[in-house]
C-alpha cells in the first residue's frame, strides 16, 4: 500500500496552556510510536500545503472565518472561544495547515498518488459548526475534505466514518441534508456535546452507547449497522474522523477499546473501500489525549492502512 502520512511543525506550534489535554505533546507520542513500532520507513510524506480562506468557505461561512482569524490575530497570550477551546497567535497558522493536510491528501488518493492517507494534524475538527469553534477544534478538517471532493473533484458520493469517543456535531451541522454524504458515527452518550441523539439528518446514522463500552460492543455496530448502511450508500471515497480517546486509558471518557479494536475497525473499512470505492481513505486525527494510548493507536491504525499489519 501507498501510505500518505501528513504531518507539520505548524500543528505542534497551537497550543491552549498549560496542562490543557489537547496539546502539542500529542503529535510527538505519535511520530515516537512510529519509529518505536518500524512503521516511519513505510510510509510516504508528502508536503503539507496552507489551505487558504477560500478553501474553509466550502465548510464554514465567510462571517465566521473573519471572526476566526480576528480573535486570532493576537501578539501573545490566549483569545478565549470557551472554557476548554483558546486560541494561541500559532492557532490560525496551524488550523490552515491542518485542513491542507485533509486536502492535499484527497487529491493525492483521488489522483492515485497514494492509495490512502493519514492526517497527523492539530488541532483537530470534528466539533466545529459551520459557524462556531468548540470542544478544542476551529477548523473542520474532515467536512473541509468531503466538500473539496464532492464540490471540486466532482465525486457524487462521499461517507464520513466517526470512531471519536464524542459525537462529531460539527461534521454533522455542516454535512447533515446532503444527499451525497452519508455519515456513520458511534459515541458516548449522555456526554460531550450531549448531541446526536435528537432527531439527526437523514443522511446520518448516529449510534449513541453508555459508559463502559467495549470493543465487543462496538465491532457489533461496525459489522450490524455501520456496514450495511454503507453499502447501500457505496460512496465513491471513505473518510475517517479518527479519534482514539475511546481508549481504554484515556481517562477523558469512559469506552474500552485497546489498540487491536482499532486495528479491527479500520480494517473492516479498508476492506469495505476495497470492494466499493477503489480503496480510497483518507483519515484524520481527532481526539485522544492518554499519550501512550493515542501513540500506540494511531500505530495499530496505521499498520492497516499501510498492508502491514501481519
């Protein structure tokens, strides 16, 4: 397998204070994995261009981006857009470069370049509406990439895959009434952002699960619900919301999946876009906060990307 594996110094330079879970130290656990697990040598790095406003604009309105970049456009210290989510003056720069990864990585499977990609990118995107940055994320990475495919590369038909542990609203508020999307997500629920749940768009299949869910559980929704709904659907690309802080040890939620449930996961989605979309994924980094965990995982997830995990 060809195997992008998008990554920038612009994305380590966002950071939102001391002690704050999101944090630089993330993409380092997972670049550490990487060598640790063997897995650097496989894979291809392509540059990771700036996207600019115009390509935002395909998720997020023009009135919202201005304000973005206004409360961005500081000297030092913090612009606060919640009580979890800060912009730092590096926060635009790496927002930008993180939905150019999402992009430039698209046009690489979409051009046969690469065969899948992975998006090690900060800070991540699933939360943001098209009007509003919440729950750590600004720019919605993953919605920016299906839009480019749909608007720009003349697919007719993309599905959106969620396995954060939190709902990916933002993807859904953006993405939710577009016939040629379809999203499938599973998440904890009652939690952050208490969503999903309340009469979700057509074209959405939200799978809402109580604390301490395990892989179990979830490989049942992946092969019963899931599947099923994307075959009858059989999108022309995949794209995955990869968050990993459904992770056992990650104390920022309460699931219990280890690394070979994701391994699992992705697996069933390569094989999936094997039979239906010509294998093309291209998968974004979302949450995980346990570095261990989030190192180990992204390790396990990308070994299936790559072919090599034997």
């Amino acid at each position: 397998m060809r195997t992008g594996f998008y990554a920038h110094p612009d994305c380590s330079r966002h950071e939102m204070g001391r002690d704050h879970p999101e944090c630089p130290e993330r993409l380092a656990a997972i670049e550490d994995r990487l060598i640790s697990a063997g897995l650097d040598w496989v894979l291809q790095r392509p540059q990771v261009p700036l996207a600019d406003v115009h390509d935002l604009e395909l998720a997020h309105s023009a009135l919202y981006l201005a304000e973005l970049q206004s409360r961005g456009s500081i000297d030092e210290g913090y612009a606060w857009i919640d009580p979890d989510t800060l912009m730092n003056p590096a926060t635009m720069r790496a927002a930008l470069r993180a939905a150019g990864a999402a992009l430039a990585a698209t046009d690489a499977v979409l051009d046969g370049r690469l065969d899948n990609a992975f998006c090690a990118v900060r800070p991540p995107g699933h939360h943001a509406t098209r009007d509003q940055a919440m729950g750590f994320c600004f720019v919605n990475n993953v919605a920016v990439a299906a839009r480019h495919a749909l608007d720009r590369r003349g697919l007719e038909r993309v599905a959106v895959v969620d396995f954060d542990v939190h709902h990916g609203n933002g993807t859904e508020d953006i993405l939710g009434g577009d016939p040629r999307a379809l999203m499938v997500g599973m998440f904890q629920h009652p939690f952050y952002p208490f969503s999903g749940t309340e009469d979700p768009p057509s074209n959405t299949l939200n799978v809402p699960l109580p604390a301490y869910t395990g892989g179990a559980q979830v490989r049942e929704v992946v092969a019963h619900q899931w599947l099923p709904r994307l075959r009858e659907f059989a999108p022309q690309m995949l794209f995955i919301s990869a968050g990993f802080d459904a992770h056992r040890e990650d104390d920022m939620a309460q699931f219990g999946l280890i690394e070979s449930d994701y391994a699992w996961i992705t697996r069933a989605l390569c094989e999936f876009a094997a039979e239906t979309c010509q294998g093309r994924i291209v998968s974004c980094l979302e949450g995980g906060y346990n570095l261990s965990a989030l190192g180990r995982s992204v390790a396990a997830h990308l070994r299936v990307l790559a072919g090599v995990d034997s």
